[in-house]
C-alpha cells in the first residue's frame, strides 16, 4: 500500500522493481509525506513530494495568428512554478512555454496548414495533466492589404485611416514608423479602420 499522509491507496505492482498507487485529491498542504507499507503494514519506504495545484487560466492574447508564422501568445493565470514546464497546446500542436512569473506565461503559436478555429489549453508537468480552462485560437490566412486612404496625416490630430485588402483577421494593429502602434477596427475580412497616432 501507498500512505499519502494518513490516507491509504493500494499499490499497483508493475513489475519486480517498479509500482504505482493513485494520489488522493490534492490538499492545500504544499508537501506530503509518502510511505510504502507492506500488507502487514511494514514500513517498507518514504520520502516527501511536493503537492502541486492546478494552474487557472484566466485569458490568452492574441486568439488569432497567421497559419505561416509563429506569433507570440501571452497566457495569465495563476499557480505558475518557475520548477515547472508548461506546454501551450493548439490541438495535436504541443509548444514548450516560457515562465515569467507566477501569474504570467509566453508560447509561440505553431505554423500550420489548418485554417480555422483550434480548441487551446495549458499542460504542466511531465504528463501531470492539463488546464481547467481552454480557449479557442483561430489560425488566418496571410493578410493581403490592396490599398488604404489618406496617405497623409497632421501630427496636431489623429487621422482616421481605411484599411482595404482580404483575410483580416479579428484582431490587428496599425503600426505607424518604427514603435508607434494603434488597434484597429476591423469591421470585415475586406475592410478595417485605424487611427494614427499623435506626435
């Protein structure tokens, strides 16, 4: 048997040197003590392991990128560990992330032949299992930008500009020179507005 603190489970024997018991459900403890006991109740092992929370996620950004580039995904949640790895997965697609702090991750979207809708979620550890939570990730075609108008702006006032081409996805920012960026309005897959930017 397998002793997790004061609850008992029965030990699954895999072979001569290896076995496995199911953990209870977990407790607000951060560690455990874990005793192997033979039928006859003799201490036969124990060593002490962490007891790991599952993360929550409270939003991605984006929700959309090209299919032919990565784009990088910013994941907030909570009950991150820096000891840990998390794996960002867009469906079969399964990308290593990386840990800023407890409440925040980073992971490049995958490239891709799907277009459409992916179902996303968050898996920590090695197998331990995967988030509560999941999103869904939409994967667009290249934009193609056929045009736009005026070409011109004054810098007193901001200048709303009509953006015209295909495959806009429902986000999109207007960048402006080399650091200056807007969101933008997309009203279709054909068209969106913008403004520029003041100074």
């Amino acid at each position: 048997h397998c002793r997790f603190n004061s609850l008992v489970s029965p030990l699954l024997i895999v072979n001569r040197t290896q076995g496995s018991c199911q953990s209870p459900m977990s407790t607000s403890l951060e560690f455990v003590n874990i005793s192997v006991i033979s039928p006859k109740f003799t201490l036969l092992a124990s060593f002490i392991l962490p007891v790991i929370q599952k993360p929550s996620i409270y939003a991605i950004r984006p929700t959309s990128a090209l299919s032919s580039k990565s784009s990088i995904v910013t994941v907030w949640g909570s009950k991150f560990l820096v000891s840990f790895r998390y794996f960002c997965s867009f469906e079969s697609s399964r990308i290593l992330a990386t840990f800023l702090n407890s409440t925040v991750l980073l992971c490049s979207s995958p490239v891709t032949a799907h277009i459409g809708p992916v179902t996303w979620s968050l898996g920590f550890g090695d197998n331990l299992g995967t988030s509560s939570q999941s999103f869904q990730f939409l994967f667009v075609m290249d934009i193609v930008l056929q045009r736009f108008n005026p070409s011109r702006a004054t810098a007193s006032a901001p200048t709303t500009i009509s953006l015209h081409g295909r495959n806009f996805p429902n986000e999109m920012l207007c960048k402006f020179g080399l650091s200056a960026y807007s969101f933008a309005y997309v009203l279709s897959s054909h068209y969106a507005i913008c403004s520029t930017p003041l100074g």
